[in-house]
C-alpha cells in the first residue's frame, strides 16, 4: 500500500517528469491525458511545503495513475516465486 505524503507524491512527481523528458514514458496522444498533464501543478504553501495537484477544480486522477504505475514498476520485487 502507498501512503501518499508531500515528500513521496514529490518524488513520483519528479520520476514521471525524468522519465518522460528521457523519453523512457511516453504518452498517447489522448486529449484527456494531455489536458491533465498540462493542468498538473505544485504550490508552495506559506509553510514551505510543495502541494501537486490538478488545477483548481480539475481533475488529476489520470496524473496519479501514470505516478503510482511507474513507481510500481521501478519498485516490484525482484525476489522470484518457487
């Protein structure tokens, strides 16, 4: 189970934007997903901490789909099944 915090959510944030830089996560050419990626933000609060999400009353769940998919990936286990 993941437990999303602003450290992890940040690090997710940071992979996917690596990955899809590098060109290792590309994305389909689907409107609903662009529009999400294009509306995905981060705010600094007065406390300093950064805040991601989609813009104000916008939605983000495909965002978080794309995160919690890599960072599956890039963490399954490696041990193998006797």
């Amino acid at each position: 189970m993941i437990k999303f915090t602003n450290d992890n959510k940040g690090a997710m944030v940071e992979d996917m934007q690596m990955e899809m830089e590098t060109r290792n996560l590309v994305m389909w050419e689907i409107p609903e997903i662009r529009n999400e990626l294009a509306e995905f933000n981060y705010e600094v609060t007065k406390a300093k901490k950064v805040i991601y999400q989609g813009e104000e009353n916008k939605h983000d769940d495909i965002v978080t789909s794309i995160m919690l998919a890599l960072y599956a990936i890039k963490n399954r286990s490696r041990a193998s099944v006797d």
